[in-house]
C-alpha cells in the first residue's frame, strides 16, 4: 500500500509505515486533491494553478489531461471505482461534478444551488452514497 500526500508543489507517497518518502515524478504546479484508481493502478489530481485535474500511472508517468475545461478552484476530488466516475467540487464554482473515467466527455454538473464554497468531497459507491 502507497500513501500519497501534497504540499502544493509536489506530491509524495511512501508505504502504510510513512518511511522512505519519495517524490512522484510527475511535475505539479499546485497539486490540492489526490484519488487513486485502484483498477488502472492511476493517481488523480487537481491543480488549481492551471485550473485541470491531471492523471498519471502510480510513479508519476504517462501524465494525462483528464479535465481541462470548465474549472477553477478544485479542491476536493473522490474516486468512484465500482462506476468508474470521478467526482469534484470547486469551491470558486460552488458546483459538484462528474465525470466517467474512460470518457471524460462523459461530465454532468450534479449540484449547483444551495451549496457554497464546497472544499471536499467522499464517496462510497458499495453504498452509492456520495
């Protein structure tokens, strides 16, 4: 198991004993939130300073695009593995989205009244409960 954690300017992970740091090699401008994908084995993030969410294999290569439109201050995203949706919120926007992780195109604006500055953002999709 991989722990993954951002400063803003890089991310890092380490095993479950949070020994041996070591720093993702995908390069970060201001990383906010980080997800996992356990069935491709990909990390999410969003960057508030180029206003995307980015994805990557594990060790920070094959850095993706996988939101690059339509944002602002993300600052919270969750992964859904069993649906195979990505979910995020922007707290400049006071919206909560969706997107399918194999097609991106595939986004819906979920909530975007009687929400203000949304900041995180958790799901459970054996539940489907977000």
């Amino acid at each position: 198991m991989r722990i993954y954690v951002s400063n803003r300017n890089r991310i890092y992970w380490s095993d479950n004993h949070l020994e041996n740091w070591k720093t993702f090699s995908a390069a970060v401008e201001n990383a906010i939130a980080i997800a996992w994908d356990s069935v491709t084995d990909r990390i999410y993030w969003s960057d508030i300073r180029e206003k995307k969410i980015f994805s990557s294999t594990r060790n920070g290569t094959d850095v993706k695009i996988f939101i690059g439109e339509g944002l602002d201050i993300t600052e919270g995203i969750a992964l859904d593995w069993v649906g195979r949706n990505l979910y995020w919120v922007d707290s400049s926007l006071n919206t909560i989205e969706v997107a399918n992780l194999e097609n991106p195109a595939a986004r819906a604006l979920l909530v975007h009244e009687n929400v203000s500055q949304p900041r995180g953002i958790a799901v459970d999709p054996r539940k489907g409960l977000m």
